[in-house]
C-alpha cells in the first residue's frame, strides 16, 4: 500500500514537473534572426535594432513564464504591447504587417493568446 501511494505521488509530481516545464517552453520566444530577416527583408541596420528588441521581449516573457498564474496575462499582454511599439518605429509597412502576424500566429499556436 505504501508503495502504491509512493508511485502515484511520484507519479504526480513527474506531470506536475512535465507539465510547468512545458508552459515555461511556451514563453520562450528565442527565434532564428537570419531567418527573420530574410523573410522581413530588414537592413543591417534594422536587423541589429530589431535584435535587440527581440531580446528585451524574450526576457520579458520569461519573467510572465515565471510570474504567479494571475499575472502571466497581463505580464504577456504588456510584452507583446511593448514589442509591437518599439518594432513599429524600426519596421515599414509591408515589415510590420508580416512581423505582427508571425508574432501573433506563434502566440495563437503556443497558447499564450
């Protein structure tokens, strides 16, 4: 009987663990940026500017990935909000419409909108 009550909480804590490592691996927005840039066709210019944007936006989505349950939304809403200002200012056009929506596909397809 022990054991059995051993195997189900060990059990437990293993999907327990699965299952926050998995929502943890959601905030992780780490892309390819050659690739961004290729299909955004940004300058060098941009491409650097745009680095460093997605950086500050990774690390905001960690600390929403580590954040009390109650506060990932907001944490992520205000990420994304944060984002999507500062690549306004760097992109054009025809950049910021394909940027907005490989940003928001990944969200939609990662749970996180």
């Amino acid at each position: 009987m022990v054991v059995a009550m051993f195997m189900m909480t060990a059990t437990f804590a293993e999907n327990e663990n699965n299952s926050a490592m998995k929502s943890v691996e959601a905030y992780d927005m780490t892309i390819n940026m050659r690739k961004l840039a290729v299909v955004l066709d940004l300058t060098s210019d941009q491409m650097e500017a745009v680095q460093d944007i997605h950086n500050a936006f990774c690390n905001d989505m960690m600390l929403a990935a580590y954040a009390q349950a109650d506060e990932r939304g907001t944490m992520v809403k205000s990420a994304v909000k944060k984002d999507m200002r500062y690549m306004r200012y760097i992109l054009n056009d025809a950049q910021y419409k394909k940027y907005e929506l490989l940003l928001n596909t990944t969200l939609v397809n990662r749970g996180l909108k």
